[in-house]
C-alpha cells in the first residue's frame, strides 16, 4: 500500500495540472472570443464596403440607361434631319 505522502504529493501534482489546463482553457476562450469578435468586426466592414459598391453600381447603371437613352434620341434627330 502506497504511504500517505507520496499519495499526497500525486494529489498535488494533479492539482497543479488541473490548475494549469483551467488557466489554459481560460486563455484559449479568451483568444477565441477576441478572435470571434475580429471576424464580425470584418464582416461588418465587408458588409458595409458591398453595400457601397452596390449603390455605387447602381448609380453607374443609371446614369449609363440615361446617356444611352440621351444618344438613342440624338441620333434619332440626327437620322430624321431634326437638329
């Protein structure tokens, strides 16, 4: 049969690991969630960038319907003799 000691000093020893991996799950969590919130940051901001890029689209496809539309209609005048 083991003695009293060398059964407590297993006991601290497994309290020291136990110590150090709670430590260590703490951190990773901590990490983790920083990690979570950078990657909802960039979401954010990529979000934001497409809306833009689609309004910005948009405005660039009307004004493009606007000029086509414009040199339809000149070049009809044109073709008829009207000025």
């Amino acid at each position: 049969m083991p003695n009293l000691t060398y059964l407590n000093g297993v006991v601290l020893s497994f309290e020291a690991e136990n110590f150090n991996l709670k430590r260590e799950v703490a951190n990773l969590r901590k990490e983790l969630g920083n990690k979570i919130e950078e990657l909802e940051k960039n979401g954010e901001d990529a979000e934001s960038r497409l809306a833009k890029v689609e309004q910005d689209s948009s405005v660039v496809n009307e004004h493009q319907s606007n000029n086509v539309s414009s040199f339809r209609h000149m070049g009809g005048l044109v073709c008829s003799g009207q000025k």
